[in-house]
C-alpha cells in the first residue's frame, strides 16, 4: 500500500472509530538538505490546531490533501513525509 493510500485509509478509520476528524499525524521526514530520515517523530498539524503547540509542530496543513502533499518528492517544503505512523487530536 502506498504511503498516500495509507494516509487515506487510516483518516477514514480514526473518523469512523473516533467519530470526529485528527487535527495531527505522527509521521517521519526525510530532510531534503542532508538526504537522511529524521530519528524523531514528528507532528503535522492539520485544520484546526492552534499555534500554542508551535513547539510541538513542524508543519501546519490545511486539509488531509495537504498532508497527502508532503508525500511529494516536488512538494516545495524542506522535507518529504516518509512514513506515517498515526493521528491523534491534540488540543
């Protein structure tokens, strides 16, 4: 399954068991400047996140499309989503 696919089906399941929409993907990043992964999980933040977890957050999105984006060799950030590892709703 590819990532995009994943990303997808794994929306649609969080909604359907959660009953509301992730506003957050745990995922992991391959760093465009120096070609390796990222050791560390990182939070994208998607629609409806307020910027007091800036900290937290390495991205902001404004739909799962923009997610889905990041999977993009030629999306235009300094990163691309490599692996995606869930959702969560943080406040």
């Amino acid at each position: 399954m590819s990532i995009k696919a994943e990303i997808h089906k794994a929306y649609t399941d969080y909604i359907h068991e959660q009953g509301y929409t992730p506003n957050a993907a745990y995922v992991k990043v391959h760093w465009k400047s120096d070609q390796e992964e990222s050791d560390y999980t990182e939070i994208i933040a998607i629609d409806g996140v307020d910027a007091i977890h800036d900290d937290d957050i390495l991205f902001y999105c404004n739909s799962l499309q923009g997610l889905i984006g990041l999977t993009n060799e030629g999306y235009g950030e300094d990163f691309i989503v490599t692996r995606f590892i869930g959702f969560d709703n943080i406040e």
